[in-house]
C-alpha cells in the first residue's frame, strides 16, 4: 500500500526527534540517516518539522500536558508524535486535517485514539504557543547566572528561523552582489539573505563567487586581516568556511581536522571557489608541522550552543557534565597551537559556545600564558552595532543585532606570539 502524501517527511522528523532526544545524534547527523532516500522537498519538510518541535519543545509539552488527565512519559513515542503534530498545526501552518491524516499513521498498533483526542482538544481550545520559545530549565538556569538580564534577548533570537548568510569570495563586489541577490551588506563581503531559497540555485552559486557562513561566524577568522602570502594554520577546520576566508584575505592555508568526512565539504567547496588550502586529515594532539606559523585560529570543538538558533538540537542534548572534558581539550589545543607560531605571530582562539567556562575562562587562562601577549579587539573590526568587550574580546549572543536578523553565539581573543 502506497504512502499517505506527505507520510515519509514526517517519519524522518519522527527519527530525527528520537535520534536526538533519546541517543543525543545532533540534527545533522541524524537527518541524512533518517531522511537519506527522500526528495528534497520532503527531506526539507522533515528538517522543518523536526526543527521547530525541537525549537519549541518546552512550550509544546506544557500544551500537551495541559490536555492530557494523566502525564504522558518523556520518552513516550506519543508525546514526541504529538509534538510532530502541533509544531505543524502552530508553527508551519499545516492543515489539521493533514496533520491528523500524517500524524496518526505513525502510530499504528499504538495509542491513536489519544493523540486524536489530545490535538483536537488543543485546537478547539485554540492553543497558541508563547512569543518567545522556553528553554530548558537548566538552560535558562545557567544562562541567567552567566548572562544576568540576556536570556530574554537570547529566547528572542530562537523565536524566528535565522536567514541565509553568505561570505563573498571577493569583498570588493560587496554592493554588486547586494543588488544582484536582493540581499542586505553586513560589511567586508558578509551579505544576509531570506531564507527559503534553494542555495545551490541562487546567482554566483555554481561559479563559486560565494559560500553560505553565519555572520559570527565570520568574524574570528577576519580578526588575522590580509595575509599578504603569509602561513596560517586553520586549527579544527571542518567544515572549512573560515579556510576559504583565509584563502580568500591572501593566506597560505593549512586546514587541519580529524575528519576526514567533514572536510570533504572544504574540498568540495575549495574546488567550487577556486581557492586554495592545504588539507591535511589528522588528530591535532598528535600532529605536528614542519615549521611553524605565521598566525593560527584554533575555532576550538565545544559545546555548540551559541548555535542554538540555527541548530535547536543542542538545547535538549548538550550535557554540561561534559564541560570540563570539553574545555580540557582546548586548553591541550591551544597550547599545541602557541608552541606552532612564530615569534610575533597571531593567535586567534574561538567557540561557538555560550558557554563563560568556553570562552571567557579560556581566554583569560591564555592571558596568564607567558608566551602571550594580548591584542585587543578594536570596535572597527566588527561588523554592524557589536563592540569588543572591556577585556578587548568579541562575545555575540543571539539577542544581538535583532532588527538585522541576528546572530549565533560566539567568543574569539586575540594573541601574540612573544
């Protein structure tokens, strides 16, 4: 028996949830798997349902157990269906009659009836989730203390899906480029687009005049300026937006990472582009150069959460029992990365993390080293309104730049090689 019309999206958004709530798989990872063999317009629906149930998690288990008499298990299968159902119904603007008809199909053999009874009940009832998403409890606990009065600002950055950021291959095309994709400039070839477009169709897409980057994103690897030809060690490369941007200021790139998969999008992407890099597959612990650097950005692994608006996942699956495993391995890589450079070369260290014990502890461990010397973040460097903080540092959170559509969350320092 054929599938039900618009079946198959929303069984991958089914296993996506339970890969990620119950086996703690980022969305990413998990999406491919689930999702592998489906058209692109339904693995896309599937991303959307699964992106904002997760999103909107917190807000969408209060509805539910505000409509059931007896409280549904987390790991219930239909609660995580129900949730499915009601991010389309309030978020997507599904039709209820085709959430029901997709919906209930995944609950063969189980409790049909109820999901039914509970998703009617809320649309009668004409539920509505808040302005602003929730965040888990312990979330908003440790934000709050390490953010005191941001965590409104930051639930205002989740609300809306962020759009489309590209990094231009050549800046000086800037206003060019603007008009030609109808998008808005962010300074030094950062243009935002809508989101919704299909990149891969988009003008200077196949010529590789361009690749998509998230605007902190951006900002960590602009801190070195023109490299003039000279050697930089992209530390922890994958997926390789900050190697093209190297490449593109005039640096003599070498991208390490581990991961010899992910670092196939920077092969793929350096060959669109026409730049260049050196790419080189091994453990950084492990590795060491011939000679060293004139400068390094070590984009260090962690946690993720400044990601959070762009990748809700990590809300519900980052534990924080893993910090101390996870800033352990970024001290051991940046004292790797100082013993690398050159007397008076540059250090930038960086995370995509919301996390003090990630950034700014980090950083302020690298201004004891004696091998260090401090360069302070100038506000000129910065793109848009953000200004460095007092220490001379960049800190971004996803309350930034709201009326331009926002920003992840990111920490970079800058160093010296003394």
């Amino acid at each position: 028996m054929p599938d039900i019309a618009g079946l198959p999206a929303r069984r991958a958004a089914l296993q996506v949830l339970d890969a990620v709530l119950r086996r703690g798989d980022t969305m990413d990872v998990a999406l491919p798997r689930a999702a592998g063999r489906l058209r692109p317009a339904d693995a896309a629906l599937a991303r959307a349902i699964a992106g904002e149930s997760l999103r909107w998690l917190v807000d969408l288990d209060v509805l539910i157990d505000g409509a059931t008499r007896q409280r549904l298990a987390d790991d219930a299968k239909v609660r995580t269906v129900l949730r499915l159902m009601l991010a389309q119904a309030l978020r997507l603007d599904t039709p209820p009659h085709a959430v029901v008809s997709t919906g209930l199909e995944l609950l063969t053999g189980g409790p049909r009836r109820l999901a039914h009874g509970v998703f009617s009940t809320l649309m009668k009832q004409d539920a509505r989730l808040p302005e602003l998403p929730s965040l888990p409890e312990p979330v908003a606990d440790r934000w709050e203390s390490q953010w005191p009065g941001r965590v409104d600002a930051i639930r205002s950055g989740l609300a809306a899906l962020p759009p489309l950021d590209i990094m231009l291959r050549d800046a000086s095309g800037e206003a060019e480029w603007a008009e030609r994709l109808g998008a808005i400039s962010m300074g030094k070839g950062r243009l935002r687009l809508p989101r919704g477009q299909a990149v891969t169709e988009l003008p200077g897409y196949a010529e590789g005049a361009w690749w998509v980057q998230d605007a902190a994103a951006t900002i960590p690897a602009s801190l070195l300026g023109e490299g003039a030809g000279k050697r930089v060690l992209d530390l922890c490369a994958a997926p390789g937006g900050k190697s093209l941007q190297l490449a593109a200021a005039g640096w003599n790139v070498t991208s390490l990472d581990i991961s010899k998969r992910r670092l196939e999008r920077l092969r793929d992407n350096l060959q669109r582009t026409g730049l260049d890099a050196r790419i080189v597959t091994a453990d950084a612990l492990q590795w060491q150069p011939q000679e060293p650097f004139d400068a390094i950005l070590l984009d260090a692994p962690c946690s993720a959460t400044g990601t959070c608006r762009r990748h809700p996942d990590v809300l519900h699956r980052f534990l924080p029992s893993r910090l101390d495993e996870m800033t352990e391995l970024q001290s051991a890589l940046a004292d790797k990365a100082i013993d690398w450079l050159k007397p008076g070369g540059k250090l930038v260290y960086a995370v995509c993390s919301l996390e003090r014990e990630e950034g700014e502890d980090r950083a302020s461990q690298l201004a004891t080293d004696e091998r260090l010397e401090p360069i302070a973040i100038a506000s000129e460097e910065l793109p848009g309104d953000l200004e460095p903080t007092r220490e001379g540092w960049l800190r971004t959170d996803p309350g930034m730049m709201l009326e331009a559509g926002g920003l992840d969350g990111f920490f970079a320092a800058r160093f010296m090689r003394r």
